[in-house]
C-alpha cells in the first residue's frame, strides 16, 4: 500500500489494491501539502519545489511524474 512520503505525515491508501490507490494519493497530496501560487506557466509544464529555500523548476507533467516516482523509488 502507499503511504506519504511527507515528514510527520501518517495517511496511508485504503485501497483494495496499489493501482487503485495512486487517485487517492493525488488528491491527499493535492489537499494537503500543496500551495497555489500566481506564476506564469507554460501550458503543459508544472513547477516543482523539493525545499523550503529551494528554487522553483519547471517541468513537463511527464517528467514531475517520473521524478515523483524515483523519489519513492528510494524509499
């Protein structure tokens, strides 16, 4: 099952399989650890942060993926 990968961050899926649970994990990520800010970017890309002093990247929505799942790949 997945669990958040978040420091002090206990949700875990409640889902009948690990396929069934990464639509819940999105919207807990969403709901809870997100931020909405005002930026101009280009259709199709994302930015993503990894620190609270880090800078900001932009990314196609593909590469956030992967780089999402190389980071839980470590774990």
């Amino acid at each position: 099952m997945l669990r958040c990968s978040h420091p002090q961050c206990s949700w875990r899926a409640i889902a009948p399989s690990e396929e069934a649970a990464w639509p819940e994990y999105a919207q807990h990520l969403v709901e809870t650890h997100s931020t909405t800010v005002e930026a101009d970017i280009p259709e199709g890309m994302v930015q993503l942060k990894f620190d609270d002093d880090g800078d900001w990247i932009t990314v196609s929505v593909e590469e956030a993926g992967e780089i999402q799942r190389e980071g839980h790949d470590e774990d």
